[in-house]
C-alpha cells in the first residue's frame, strides 16, 4: 500500500489527539500550579480594589457626601416658608419663625440628612427660650430645585444669612451647624463681622480628613471637589465657638472635635457620653441643647 496523502496524515494526528482526549488525558496541575493560581488572583484582587474605589469616589462622591431629600418642606403653625432668589437665580425656600422682639435670632444648617422641615422640633425649643429661628435649607433639599455642591451650598448659605439680616435687623447673630452644616458654617463665619456665637455640632476638620479615615490607601486628597475645609477656617471666626460632640460617634470622631476646639481662638467643647450623631439632634436625654442654651445665655447678649 502506498504513501497516505499528507492529508490523511494530519487527520490521522487530530484523530490520535481526540482519542487521547476521550481516554481522559488531561494537562497536569499540581498543588503547587493551584497554590500559584490562588495567589495571583488575590494579588489581582486586592490591586484592583483601590481602582475600583477611586473610581466610585470619582463618580459618585456627591451620592455619598449629599443625600438629598426630595420632600417638599412646609410651614408648621407658627412658621413661614419664604422663598428668595439666590445669585445664580434659584428658587430656594427654607423656614422661619419669629422670636421675643430684639432677642437673638439662631440660622441653623442641617446635616446631609433629611432636610429643614426634619429640624422644627429642635426650632420650637429655640422658640420657647426667646429666640427667633431661621431652619436653612439647601439646593437639592426639601423639594429646591437643583443638585448641591460645595460651592452651591455655600451660595444658598449666604443669600439665607442676608434674608436673615434683612428680616431681623439689628438681633445677635448664632450661626448653628449640624455635621455637615459645619462646614457650612465655619465658611460663612470667617472674616465676618457682627456673628454673636457659632454652635458646631458633631463637626468634622474636612470631608478629605474623613474620607482618608475611611479609606486609608486611596488618594483621597487628589479625588475629593468637596472638601468643607473647617479646621482652616476657624481661626478667622472671631466669635465664641460651641463644640457639641459624641465620644462614640462613628461618622465624625469625637477626634476631630478635640481638634476644631483646639483651633478656634474662643473654644468650648462639650463631649457627650454615647455615639448621637448628630450630638444634640438625636441626643434623647437632651443634655446637649442644655449645654447650647447655657452657652447662648452666657454668651450672646439680648
């Protein structure tokens, strides 16, 4: 028989591989190959983790530094609901009440959470003890149109300070922070003439110390464009600081209270026991308002 053709000879070689293939033959892994694999996957693993964490604080830090609130803000009994134009031309309504004639007036920034209407209760107790109350309210928040961004809020924050000084003139001045809301606050306080006092309740240095906390192998410094940069501020607020803080308060460490203290250049700190957050909003036995009415008694003139 002769020669088969050369094409037969290479089928005959796939058919010699495929019945090898039947029979169970199989490229052989040894422990060592598997223990290699397991390696290079967590080596590839924990590499790609700080990427996937720099990218979702890129994309998506205003969802985790600004939990909006849709909820259309109204005015409870006793409250009026103004709306004014703020400079880049947005609507913006917050809540008001009146006070004792000529008593202080307190502007109070809330937190992330929730929005103004959420604060009334806390406003009627500011009330009672005299004071007029101004619950601010921001882009984004209680049905305002818009989304918030450091430099947005900060816009809101002063078109509300120049309502309030307009709508009650010639009254001491408190201006009141809640967790974010201090960030808020220290900004609009520095280098300002005429605040009586400022209450900085569960305050944070700045959102980039927090977040390098919080993520400790990520360049936090390089990613972040809302930094609330308080602790620089403070030294430029001339008036008397309040610092409301939780000692186990798990979103802004008791730390960064001691430190914000530290740096005012007229400080009080009032450590409360417990983990509130905010210290004195959600403080049920309410030793945290006391020691802000305390302070506003002993601090800011009628």
């Amino acid at each position: 028989m002769g020669p088969a053709p050369a094409g037969r000879r290479v089928s005959g070689f796939l058919s010699h591989g495929a019945a090898l293939a039947g029979r169970g033959a199989r490229p052989q892994i040894t422990g060592h190959d598997r223990a290699m694999r397991h390696v290079l996957t967590a080596i590839a693993i924990v590499a790609g983790l700080p990427l996937l964490l720099v990218g979702a604080l890129w994309a998506g830090q205003e969802r985790l530094i600004f939990l909006t609130d849709p909820r259309v803000i109204a005015a409870p009994p006793g409250w009026e609901r103004p709306v004014i134009r703020t400079a880049d031309g947005l609507e913006l309504a917050f809540l008001a009440m009146e006070g004792r004639p000529r008593a202080p007036v307190v502007l109070h920034f809330h937190g992330n959470g929730g929005n103004a209407e959420d604060r009334v209760g806390l406003g009627f107790a500011l009330n009672r003890a005299g004071y007029s109350v101004v619950l601010a309210e921001y882009r984004g928040y209680g049905g305002n149109p818009s989304r918030p961004g450091e430099e947005a809020i900060a816009a809101d924050a002063a078109a509300i300070l120049a309502w309030t000084v307009a709508r009650f003139p010639d009254r001491p001045l408190v201006l009141w922070g809640e967790s974010l809301g201090t960030g808020v606050v220290t900004r609009l306080a520095e280098n300002r003439p005429g605040i009586a006092a400022v209450v900085l309740e569960s305050p944070f240095t700045s959102v980039a110390d927090l977040a390098r906390g919080m993520y400790p192998v990520v360049p936090t410094d390089w990613l972040l464009r809302h930094r609330f940069e308080s602790l620089s501020r403070l030294p430029g607020v001339a008036a008397p600081v309040l610092v409301v803080a939780s000692a186990q308060d798990r979103i802004t460490p008791a730390d960064h209270a001691r430190r914000m203290v530290e740096a005012a250049r007229d400080g009080r700190l009032v450590m409360l026991p417990g983990g509130a957050h905010p210290a004195v909003l959600n403080d049920a036995g309410g030793q945290g308002l006391n020691e802000v009415m305390l302070f506003l008694r002993e601090r800011v003139r009628n």
